[in-house]
C-alpha cells in the first residue's frame, strides 16, 4: 500500500467584534466615553473629544472611524443600521479632522480625537432628539487564541453612541401600558412607552407579596434605556425560590428626577 502523508495546518476563524466596552484577548481597543452627549440649536457646533488607546501588548492596529445609526428593538437590544437610514439620525452632522479618519496605534499607544457636531440651519426635521454612532474599526486583523487555544483572526468594531438634543428637549416621560403575567415562562411581562421628547433611562423594581401570609420578596433593579417614542417589553422573571401561592406584584420604574410610574397585578402562581 502506498504511504500517504498529511500536512496538518492550523486553521484560523475571522472574528469580527463590536463593542460598546472594549478588549477582545491580547487584542483590543479602549474608546473613552462610550457615549457623547451633545445639546446646541440649530447653525451651531459643538465640539467633544474621545480618547482611543490601543490596548494591545504587542500588535499595532490600524483604524478607520465610520459612522452609522443605531436604535433598540422593543427588547433594549442595539440594533445597527447605515449612516442616515433613521430619521432621528444626525450621522450627517457629524465630522472629525480628516487626518483623524485613518491611523495606526502601536502597542499601548492612544490618541484623542475631536467630533464634532454641527446642526443643520433648517434641519430636515423637527424631532427635539437624535442620535448616531461612531465607530472605530479594526482594518487589519490579527492572530490570537479564543478560550480555549484555537487560533483565530480577529478584527474589533468600537462604537460610541452619540446622542444630540435640543436645549429645549426637557420632557421625560414614561408610561406603563401593560402588565402580564406569563405561567408557562414564569416571568411578568412589563410593556411601557417613552412618551417624552428625550432619551430616558432608568430602573425598575418588582416586589412579589404573598397575599396569604403578607411574606414580601424583592428582586434586584433591572437597568433599561429608551429613546422617543421607544415602545418595550421587558421581562421580570419571578424569584428562583418564590413559593407556590397567590401574589400580588407590584413594579415600579424609577427614571430619575422623582419621576415614578407605578403598576400592580395580582396573579396566582401554582
């Protein structure tokens, strides 16, 4: 029989991270603050800087920056879309020096860079807000090692979400349309809506008492953000040791400034 001989080579997978707080193994990149605000009326500029760092120990990065838009799904996922495809986009209003739009980074190296912001004199719209994203990406990927050893080429992707309002945008407002009690996942599904002119974030808390026994458990706050007019569901999972009985939960969103939106249910959980 003929002897065959195997070449055994290693097999590379390309990765392609975007990150909204950043490091990937020995390979990465830092964008500080992940978010830049911005509030000026329309014919006028503002300007902020970012600071970007490789944090690399032994690769130089080549990056370009970009921009797009960006809006959650009725989950609080980030959803990505191009430039100027949201009409609360303001990707078009914004730049950075020209020489800022492509650089190396060596190894530990950073870099500040202006963005700035420039509002139309007639915008094309009368929306108080809006957002875009900019992003930092990665042009040459690099070799590196996932968990568990294999090889891998990988490419980061940094956004940083850049939000602009007017100075007269104040209004937050948050209403809780529904409250439901879902048996089969064992969680409450809080529907509520974004009824302001601006962006809103806050938490929301849920108390569990029982109705017989007057027994009350809490859970920890849930984080949530929203943008105008956002419509979300949220999920509450119920307690791992809640005992079997009839409840009466109570949920509360706390947005900041002493602006509450209450919402009770009394369910019965067998």
């Amino acid at each position: 029989m003929m002897n065959k001989t195997c070449t055994i080579r290693p097999i590379y997978f390309f990765i392609s991270v975007l990150l909204f707080s950043l490091n990937y193994a020995q390979t990465g990149v830092s964008v500080s603050p992940p978010r830049l605000y911005f509030e000026s009326t329309a014919g006028n500029s503002n300007t902020q800087t970012i600071t970007i760092t490789n944090v690399s120990t032994k690769n130089t990065l080549d990056l370009a920056v970009s921009l797009g838009d960006w809006e959650y799904s009725e989950k609080g996922e980030n959803l990505m879309y191009a430039a100027n495809t949201l009409k609360n986009s303001c990707a078009g209003w914004i730049s950075v020096k020209k020489e800022d739009n492509y650089f190396s980074l060596a190894p530990g190296e950073r870099k500040d860079i202006e963005v700035t912001i420039t509002v139309p004199t007639k915008p094309a719209d009368t929306l108080a807000a809006h957002t875009a994203v900019l992003f930092v990406s990665q042009m040459n990927p690099v070799d590196d090692v996932d968990n568990k050893g294999a090889k891998i080429k990988v490419s980061i992707r940094s956004g940083i979400k850049v939000f602009h309002k007017i100075p007269s945008a104040k209004t937050k407002k948050i209403e809780i349309q529904n409250l439901i009690f879902d048996k089969a996942k064992k969680k409450l599904a809080l529907f509520f809506e974004n009824q302001g002119n601006i962006w809103t974030d806050g938490k929301v808390y849920a108390d569990f008492v029982n109705i017989e026994d007057g027994k009350k458990i809490s859970i920890d706050p849930i984080i949530f953000y929203t943008l105008p007019g956002n419509k979300r569901e949220l999920d509450i999972s119920l307690p791992a040791d809640l005992p079997k009985g009839k409840y009466s939960a109570s949920v509360m969103i706390d947005y900041g400034d002493n602006n509450l939106e209450l919402g009770e249910l009394n369910f019965t959980y067998d």
